[in-house]
C-alpha cells in the first residue's frame, strides 16, 4: 500500500492531540496502512500517543512556524516574525524537498494540520492533498497587519497554498474559512482518557479525596509567590501539571507523561485551569471535564473556542492578572455551582477524516 504522508505543526500540542487521534483511528480501522508522520513535536509526546501503531513512522521536519510563545499564554510576534522570515527565505528549497521526498516514498495523499508547504509540495508533484484545522494561517496573520504591514505577504503565502488545497476538514470551533475551495465539516475530535487516580496518587503522593486540579500549559511564567498562593489552596486541592511543565520544589506534581499519558491525567482530575486551545477544550468535552479558562491575548482563534466552552462546558473564566497571581480561590468555589451546558456536541471526527482519506486515495 501507498503511504499516506501526514504533516503536523509543532505551534501547540492540540495540533498533535488531535493528529494522533486521526493517526490511531486510521490504524484501528486500515492497520495495514502505512503513515509517514512529519513534525518538529516532541518525540516522546507522539511515542505516547501513538503506542501499538506499527505502521506509523516518524521523521523529524518542521514547515511553519505557528507563533513564538513567551509562554503558553503570550505570543512574541516579532519574534515570530523573524522566524517566518528565515523560515521563507528558504521557502522553495523546502517545497522541492519535500515534492522529491513525497515522490520518492510513493505517497498517495498529503494531510496537513495545518502547515502549508507540505501542501504546495503535493500540488506540485499532483498529489492528493488535504487540510486538518479549525483555523488557517493566513487568518491568524492577517489580524496583525494593521500592526505591522510585513505580516501582510505571509498572509498570501499561506492564503495562496490554502486556495490550491484540495480539501479542507474542517473542524469544530472554526471560522468560515472559504479560502479552501472545498470544505467538509467534522464534528468533535477528541478520545476520553482513562482515569487512573490510584495510579497517579501512588506516583505523586497526592491525596485520593482531595479535589484534584490540572493546570494544563506547556509552559507558565508563575512567579514563587504565585506558587505560594497555590500552596495555600492545598489543603482542599491537589494540583498537578504535565511534563515539561515543571513547577519544582512547589506543592504542583508534575507528571511524567511517559508515566501516565496526558489523556489519562486530566481524566483523572476534577477540575481544569487551562487557556483556550482545541485539544483542550476538545478533551474537556469528551471527558466531561469543568474548565476554568484563561484570556488568550491577541489571537483570533480565542472568541470561536470561548463559544465552544460556553455552548458545552462547564466554566469559569479567571482573568489573566489572577492567573499569573496564582489567586485561584474564587474561581475554584465558583466552578462547583456553574451550571452543566445545555447543548452536546456530536463526536466520531476521526472517523469520518480516516473516511475522507481512504476515499479521496480510492477516487
């Protein structure tokens, strides 16, 4: 069989949460579907989530940039800038690498979540190709021309790949997004975890009847007297985080995902602090999770997954200045008395993409 080459962006993590969930879904249903993944994510996060899939080998490659993050709250856009412009500087080089890549492996489809030069890679070799997100470069870029005009021509290189995609799965959360010329909306792309409360209170030494809460950042400049706020709280709460988020020496476990997967963790607490990102907010719902959500600073994907948490979830919204306070107290009490969202939102996304794959491959 053809492989089928899927692309994944290494801007955040809920880029490859919800990869790997199409990537196992494809394994379950075809397992003798050979998968050449390309992505700068860390290997042990894909390791972790791709466990018992033969068939799916991982090369390292990185394509876009995404935003530069100071954190996992603030983006550094002249930063990002520069890497674009680096990034660019190389741009054909890359394309044609990745066409002689794509021809030489035999490979039947490009999927791309979301980086465009994969894509102009298939286009140019005449291979099928197709778009995962609920959101697209150029639409994130083109919010910050009015404060730099230089975002404006990578704006174009990315609308201009997008405008040539021959299909866009489009996921939940998203904007129109009517530069793709063929659009298949899909619904929620999430797998439930499973909890392991005993497991992880025998790794940390937390408490099984205390309320459990994960802070969910990849990173988190909280400074010792925020840490010390948190402590305070420890008496009613647990709080963990995910490697390589580490708050050491505080009353935060960190836990090792090779230990237990992140899907697992935040199954097995009762609370989420998180900022808006699909894969969160996509896992809260599948998990039935209560999420206390963060401001997301200025990115225009923020008031689509904002909705998607009021239409579904269970919330709280806690401002920034608290959550750098580590002042969680209120919003905490608040969280146990907000009310259970009166809508669901229909799942088997995976599915249905793996279903698009094999039959664009079959056409």
């Amino acid at each position: 069989m053809k492989p089928v080459a899927y692309y994944i962006t290494a801007h955040g993590y809920g880029h490859g949460t919800r990869s790997c969930d199409v990537l196992r879904a494809l394994h379950r249903l075809y397992p003798e579907q050979p998968v050449i993944v390309t992505s700068d994510l860390p290997r042990d996060f894909l390791d972790s989530r791709l466990k018992g899939c033969p068939n799916i080998t991982v090369r390292r490659g990185a394509f876009d940039v995404g935003l530069i993050q100071k954190d996992s709250i603030q983006s550094n856009l002249p930063e990002t800038l520069k890497a674009l412009e680096t990034l660019y500087a190389r741009e054909e080089l890359f394309i044609e690498q990745e066409r002689i890549f794509l021809e030489e492996s035999g490979a039947a489809m490009v999927i791309a979540d979301i980086p465009a030069i994969p894509l102009a890679a298939a286009q140019r070799a005449g291979i099928r190709n197709a778009a995962v997100g609920n959101f697209s470069w150029d639409w994130i870029y083109e919010a910050y021309v009015p404060q730099n005009p230089r975002w404006a021509f990578f704006a174009e290189k990315f609308r201009a790949v997008y405008e040539n995609t021959g299909l866009l799965l489009r996921l939940p959360f998203a904007p129109p997004m009517e530069q793709f010329p063929n659009r298949k909306n899909i619904p929620l792309l999430a797998s439930p975890g499973v909890p392991q409360r005993e497991k992880l209170a025998a790794l940390t030494g937390a408490a099984i009847q205390k309320q459990w809460v994960l802070l969910s950042f990849t990173a988190l400049d909280i400074n010792n007297r925020a840490l010390e706020n948190i402590r305070a709280l420890s008496r009613e709460y647990e709080f963990f985080c995910v490697q390589p988020l580490n708050f050491s020496g505080s009353c935060i476990h960190a836990v090792d995902r090779a230990q237990v997967c992140f899907a697992n963790v935040l199954a097995s607490c009762d609370i989420i602090i998180s900022k808006p990102g699909f894969g969160l907010v996509s896992e809260c719902i599948v998990n039935r999770k209560p999420l206390i959500y963060s401001d997301r600073g200025d990115f225009a994907e923020y008031p689509y997954l904002v909705e998607g948490i009021e239409r579904y979830l269970r919330n709280v919204h806690l401002p920034l200045a608290q959550l750098y306070a580590g002042d969680f107290s209120h919003a905490l009490k608040k969280i146990k008395s907000a009310p259970e969202p009166e809508e669901h939102l229909a799942s088997g996304g995976a599915e249905m993409i793996v279903q698009a794959i094999i039959r664009s491959g079959e056409s």
